[in-house]
C-alpha cells in the first residue's frame, strides 16, 4: 500500500516512480503509487493532468478527468474510504515521456508551493469538513466537460482541483478556502460565457 504523501514534491515522486521504466503508464499505475485512500492526491493528480501543457489538451482530457474527479467525489461524500474506478478509466494511458515534462517542470514550483502549506484551520479539512470540499469538487466536475469549448476554463477548474487536493494533503483550512473561492469565481466564469 502506497504512503500518503504529505507534499506535492512528495506527490510528484510517487508519480515519477509509477512512471520509471515504463513506456506508458495507466491511471491504474499512478493510482497505486500515490494512494487509493486518500482524497487530496487523488485531487491533485486530476488537476495536474487538467493543467499539464500537453497532457491537458488532448481532446476529451478534461471530460475524462471530470467524470474521474465526480466518480471519486460522490464515493467520499457517501463516507467511503476507499476508492472504485472502472476498469476502462484504470486502463487510460499516457506516454511516460509525456509525464516526464510536467512533472520536471512543476518540480520548481512544488518546493515553493509545499513552503506555502502548513497544518492550519484544520477544521476546513477535517472530518465532515472533506465531504464539503469533495461537494465542491463534484460541482467543478459537472462541468468539466462543458469547459471544453470555453478557452482556458479548463485549467482554472485544474488549478481549483490542485489547490483543494493540496488542502487535503497538508491539513490546510486556508488553501481550502482559498480553493473554494476560486472554484466560485469559476463557476461564475463559465456561467457567463456560456449563457
């Protein structure tokens, strides 16, 4: 069973390791590198894939990543602690070499990010706290699919995924709550260009 990371740089090295060697790794694989138990790596794993420059615009990424991001959403708003995936998610893959760039590139930002985040306002991640947040994200990815034709929405819904997923994994109220505004001002966002 993989050890729940407590950083992103802890995070990023799960990911780099499931990637290691292989041509290609699945969501299976990575999935099995950071945790099926915990929420926040979960999250920020979505959300990375969503803001990554070339991962992230693959055609259909962001619907994929959404329904992912809903089917783990609704599963720890019903109080389950571990989490299913159909097989055909699991099987998704992405070539090793199109992992390496993200993942080099966010290594700078991860140590800065990571001296952000600290245990703080606990009570907005803890307990029943984490149902609210998977709430929230479970409405950012309704519609992720619909951010396919708004520009660059998609990586707003990424960054709101990330910040909450970050929140979760260092017992962090304020990101939390910073991902909540964020998450509301997207929202709004798409609600404007669409209608």
């Amino acid at each position: 069973m993989a050890q729940a990371a407590t950083s992103l740089e802890e995070l990023l090295d799960q990911i780099d390791e499931a990637r290691d060697g292989e041509a290609s790794v699945s969501l299976d694989q990575i999935l099995d590198a950071v945790g099926r138990r915990s929420f926040g790596p979960l999250l920020v794993v979505a959300g990375l894939i969503v803001l990554a420059p070339v991962i992230g615009d693959i055609p259909g990424m962001s619907t994929i990543m959404g329904v992912f991001v809903a089917m783990v959403a609704v599963q720890i708003v019903l109080g389950r602690d571990h989490v299913w995936l159909p097989q055909w998610m699991l099987q998704r893959s992405v070539q090793s070499s199109r992992l390496a760039k993200p993942i080099s590139w966010l290594r700078k930002p991860a140590r800065w990010i990571d001296g952000l985040t600290r245990p703080r306002l606990q009570a907005l991640v803890g307990g029943m706290a984490s149902r609210v947040v998977a709430g929230i994200c479970l409405g950012v990815a309704a519609v992720m699919p619909l951010m396919e034709v708004v520009p660059f929405s998609a990586n707003a819904a990424g960054l709101v995924l990330v910040v909450f997923g970050l929140a979760l994994i260092a017992s962090d109220g304020l990101m939390a709550l910073i991902g909540a505004i964020v998450s509301v001002g997207t929202l709004v966002l798409i609600g404007r260009v669409l209608l």
